[in-house]
C-alpha cells in the first residue's frame, strides 16, 4: 500500500480540492494519505490516515512541512502551492527515492503582478527559475485544474494531467433550508468565493441594485479578502445578504434555496485562464450563471447554453443577461443539470487523477 504526503502550506487541512476531492479518492482507492496544512475550518473528523497542521509565518510552515514530511516517509509528496512546491524539493533531494507530484491551482505568472513587495519577488524566483527546473528534473507528473495552465509545463515535461475542479458533492443530500428562505427575497442570485476587488467587490452594489428591479436578492458566501471590500460589504442594502465564509459542508444548502450563480470577477488576465469551481457547483444545482466576460468560464457557459456573459460594470448588459436569464429560466436550469451529470462531475475528474498516479 503506497503512503502520499499531501502539503498544501497555504491550504487547510480540509481545503476542497486537497481534501474532499484528490485525498479521499484516493484513499478510496487503497493509498494511505496524511494531509499537512494550515489547521483546518470545520470541527469534523477528517477520513484520512493522519492530518498534521501547521501553523505561524509561511516560512515556518514550509520548514514544519519539511521535516514532517520527512518524517511519514511516503513514496509520493503531492504540493499544491508554490511554498508547498519549496518544501516538496526540500524533500525529493533528501528522499531522491521519494516521488515528487506537483498540483498546480493558479497560473502563478499572472498572480505577480496582484502581489506585495516581497510576493513578487518570491513569485518571479520561482516561477521564472526554480519551479521550471523543479518541474523538469524532479517532479514525477505535473497535475493542473485547466487547460490554459496545463500549456505551460508542456515544455517542461511530458506527463501533464488536467484534473478539473469538478464538483464532488451530492446535489440531492437534505439540508436545512430555513435559514436562506427567511432571509432572501427570490429570485436569490448568489456568489460563493473569496470577496476581493479583483474578484469584483466593487461592482456588487450595482449588482444589488439591478437584481432589486426584478424583486431580487444577492447573497454572498466567503471570506473578505481586503479593507476595501470589508467596507463595501459595511454600506447596508436591503437586498444584499453577506452570510460570512461557511463550511464546506454548508455551501449545498445555499445553492439549493438559490436561483442564479454568480461569477463577477474582473477580467484580468489570471482569471481568464484559470476557471473558478463555483461555475461547476452552479451547475450541480441547476443555477443558470450570470458572469464576467472570462475566456476559459465562458467558453464553459456558452458551449453549455447554461448562463450568460457580460460586460464588466456594464449595468445595460447586466440588466439585459439578467432580463434573459428569468425569461428563459426552465431551459438555463435543465441545460446546467444535462452539463453537470454528463460532463462535469468529480467521478469524471477522479478517473484522470487515478490514472495519473497509475503512470510508471
């Protein structure tokens, strides 16, 4: 039975892709898996072999990642950040035995120019000289969420695998309900994600506004990124419901009172190529998607027929999307139950992870 050590240094314990997705299906699949992260969100008991958190500065993480993992011994050390990818060629020099997987989320040349002082320059280190020659001397296989990502290590090494951030969880499980419809006035537009300026925070109010001509709401699930934001969110509108950042576990149970999935991200060149999970847990519950004109989302949302695209701050071309998306309402939703079962489900994305770890 082979042991994986996944790191995330920048990752809860119980993070989405790292835990409920990639470990448990492998465990699933006979491998024994230790998590190491920051602590994780939620109370519950993790169904992994052992979880270890680590917690302080991001340096102190990368070295507790270190000589934690060393410690397991494993055969295979899946990193899923670049600190992460630090400690995973820390490893594979002092276990040149070990095999090093590395699971790229971000298209890290992008995040640059979105970083501090001291994040550029840790990002321009690695991105333009350690992680190229990581990923062409030392790693086993390069795994990444899209297609856009993939194209970049292609000239680094031959096993590249596009494992998809498809959605795992049970669009039928029961939930609780009575929260959401005594508090949101439908039709419930919603937004799952991390609320930033570069994730559109300043155009929520607009949003708000336009979605209160049709007797809307808009509610927002996640954690607030910057000060910015935090004061956008602190200016009251009736018809603009902040839920704070849920579990995992909870996030169901606000899609299933929801409406219409929202996507209002700025359209900058990261997020052109990297496409957001929230668009696939949209369509596991039948929300037709209002969104930013994004390359790699929208190719997904017009190729589907599941939502519509618009202009960024544009209020007529919201208005217009959203006019559209009530009149057409039935179809929107049968098209994103159609997409979701036949195409975009975890089993799909599972498949191509287990198939790369099957690799010699």
């Amino acid at each position: 039975m082979k042991k994986i050590v996944m790191i995330g240094i920048r990752h809860h314990v119980d993070d989405d892709r790292i835990y409920h997705k990639e470990s448990l299906s492998l465990k699933n699949k006979g491998y024994k898996i230790t998590i190491i992260g920051m602590p994780k969100i939620t109370p519950e008991k993790l169904g992994v072999d052992k979880v270890i958190e680590v917690k302080g500065s991001v340096f102190k993480r990368i070295i507790q990642a270190v000589l934690f993992g060393l410690r397991e011994q494993a055969d295979i050390y899946h990193v899923h950040d670049m600190e992460s990818l630090v400690s995973g060629i820390f490893i594979k020099i002092i276990r040149p035995e070990s095999k090093l997987i590395w699971d790229v989320h971000e298209y890290y040349p992008d995040m640059i120019s979105l970083s501090n002082f001291l994040g550029k320059l840790f990002l321009s280190l690695m991105c333009f000289i350690i992680e190229p020659i990581a990923s062409k001397y030392l790693t086993k296989l390069i795994i990444t969420a899209d297609k856009a990502t993939a194209k970049r290590y292609l000239k680094w090494s031959n096993k590249v695998f596009v494992v998809h951030n498809y959605v795992e969880f049970d669009n039928s499980s029961i939930f609780d309900l009575n929260l959401m419809e005594s508090i949101a006035t439908p039709p419930v537009f919603v937004y799952v994600g991390g609320i930033s300026i570069d994730r559109g925070s300043n155009v929520l109010h607009m949003l708000a506004d336009i979605i209160s001509t049709f007797g809307g709401s808009l509610v927002l699930v996640g954690p607030v990124k910057d000060r910015v934001s935090k004061d956008i969110l602190q200016k009251k509108k009736k018809n603009l419901i902040y839920l704070g950042q849920l579990p995992h576990e909870q996030i169901p149970a606000v899609l299933k009172c929801s409406d219409v999935g929202v996507i209002p991200l700025k359209p900058i060149p990261k997020y052109h190529k990297n496409i957001p999970i929230k668009l696939f847990e949209y369509m596991a519950f039948g929300l037709p998607i209002l969104s930013s004109k994004l390359k790699a989302t929208c190719e997904f949302i017009i190729g589907d027929k599941v939502g519509e695209c618009i202009e960024y701050g544009n209020p007529s071309d919201v208005h217009r999307a959203i006019f559209k998306i009530l009149s057409e309402y039935p179809q929107y939703k049968k098209n994103c139950f159609k997409a979701s079962n036949k195409k975009y489900s975890w089993n799909v994305a599972a498949h191509t992870l287990l198939k790369a770890y099957n690799i010699r």
